[in-house]
C-alpha cells in the first residue's frame, strides 16, 4: 500500500485530525541512511510527525523545518517537509541501537535524550519565517510533538507516532495521527477521545495489522464522528543537486574553493538527506572559485 495522508474534522467541525502511513517514506530513508533500529524510530517518527505538520500549511510552496536536539548519541534530527508531501530527514548518528525499554519498545528516549530541544521553522513565503521552540519533555517524540502544539501554537493536541523494525533493520511499519480540539470543543467530547486513546492499540501495531489512515481515525474518533475532507499521496523526497550543491560551495568564497584546489585538486560532497555523492574535478573547482570571486 502506497503511503498517504488524509485530513478530516469530527464532531462538527470541533475537532481537526490528520493520518498517514509513512511505510515506504521511512524505508527509503532506512535504506539510503543505513539506519539502525532505535535510530530508525526516531528518525520515522519526527518525519511523520513533521509530514503531518507540513500538511496544514496554507500555501502551495510552504515548508519547514524541524530540528531536535536532545544531547542523546543519536544526535540531533533533521527533517524538511513541504505541503506537497514530499519530506526528508536525517539524524547525526544513524548507526545507534539500545535494547528495548521496560515497556518493550525501541528506546527512542534513550536515544534521542531529553536535554535539548525541538524547533520548528516554518516558510511561509513572508519576509520572515516563523520559528517556534520548545524543550523536550520526554525524547519520544510524540509527546514533544504534543507539547509543541500545546505550548508554542496553543492548539490541544494529542500527537501519536510509531515505527516498526524488522530483525534485518528494514522498516515493517510506520504511521500516525494528530488529532487537534478547536475551541469551544465540549468537555464531554474531549473526555470521549481521551478514553479511546487510552484504549487503543499503539498507532505502529494498528498499521502492521493493516490499518489505513482513515481507520486509525475512526478508531480514535467513532467512524460516526468523522467527516473525511481531503487524501493525499507523500513520498520521501530530496532537492539536491549538483546545481545546489555548487551554489552552496560559491557561498563559503574564493579562499575555501582555492585550499581545496592546492590541498587536493578535487572535492567530494555528501548530501546528509539521501547519501548522494557530487565528485567536483580540478576543473570544476576552478570555474567555482571564479564564479566566487565576481560575488564577493
């Protein structure tokens, strides 16, 4: 089953949700990273998360960025995701794996660490970008996603991720949901979904049982409660290019390019996102050097 996402609001418009399984988006960044278990479920929850996150944005070029720092061996994380779906990401670390937490799960905390923080800034296309920062509360994730929403957007929120790891390090599964209360929700209807996300199954497991998005929500929310408003394919996603990379190299200036010139007469450049590598001749070096010299 191909990966995607839906929106919808229950209730009567009282609550706003968003699914999505991210299966294949997470395996391709497993593959292309070579990530271990624990790194593998830090990594394919911020990505779902900021997929999720990436959705509500208005515009059709909006994006953000989403970084969390923990002070844990993993490193920090790094994810872009745009409103088109498309979404990447990275960790410092990616070969870091602990055995499982008391409750039997990959210990993402562990990993990850709670000293730090998790920042999202969004593009808008405005002049500035809106930056938003919280401090983790527990390193997994989804309750940092939680907190974010809470504390940095004033929305309620209860935000659900979770990946599955098979024996060989593949990705089995992978998922969530956010479910947000607008105001003037009643206590009622908050107390009803707070029960049933006591009573679920964890979002990764509903997925491996072949769950779509649309059933975690009517599991959540009462499939009588929920109006389905939009469905949309994500996939996992990277804009670099050799053309970037170039320009990037222009950026650091005339003396950087000529010390790679005299010390090695040839540059390689590693994009941390998909682990495509750019080879840059003497040559190229060259042209680049110039092309820094008439910016500066």
């Amino acid at each position: 089953m191909s990966d995607y996402l839906v929106k919808a609001l229950a209730f009567d418009g009282n609550i706003r949700a968003f699914s999505v399984n991210t299966t294949e988006m997470i395996r391709e960044a497993q593959r292309r990273q070579k990530t271990w278990p624990t790194a593998s479920a830090a990594l394919g929850r911020a990505m779902t998360a900021s997929t999720m996150m990436a959705s509500m944005l208005k515009g059709e070029s909006n994006k953000l960025t989403v970084k969390i720092e923990g002070g844990g061996p993993i490193g920090a994380i790094i994810v872009d995701a745009n409103v088109k779906g498309e979404a990447r990401g990275y960790v410092s670390n990616p070969q870091v794996h602990f055995d499982k937490n008391e409750k039997g799960k990959l210990d993402v905390a562990r990993a990850v660490g709670k000293d730090g923080y998790l920042s999202v800034v969004k593009d808008l296309g405005l002049r500035e970008n809106f930056t938003g920062q919280v401090p983790l509360v527990s390193g997994e994730l989804g309750d940092d996603f939680t907190y974010y929403f809470v504390s940095s957007e004033q929305i309620p929120s209860a935000v659900a991720v979770g990946v599955l790891v098979n024996p060989d390090n593949t990705i089995l599964a992978s998922g969530g949901f956010i479910i947000q209360v607008m105001p003037g929700a009643a206590d009622e209807m908050i107390t009803f979904i707070e029960k049933r996300l006591q009573a679920i199954d964890p979002v990764s497991k509903m997925i491996e049982q072949g769950m779509t998005p649309e059933e975690l929500l009517y599991n959540v929310l009462g499939a009588e409660n929920v109006k389905l408003l939009d469905k949309s394919p994500i996939q996992f996603s990277c804009q670099c290019s050799k053309e970037r990379i170039s320009n990037a190299m222009i950026s650091i200036g005339e003396e950087e390019i000529q010390n790679m010139i005299d010390e090695d007469g040839q540059a390689e450049a590693n994009c941390h996102f998909c682990g495509e590598s750019y080879h840059f001749t003497k040559e190229d070096l060259i042209k680049l050097r110039d092309e820094a010299k008439e910016t500066e």
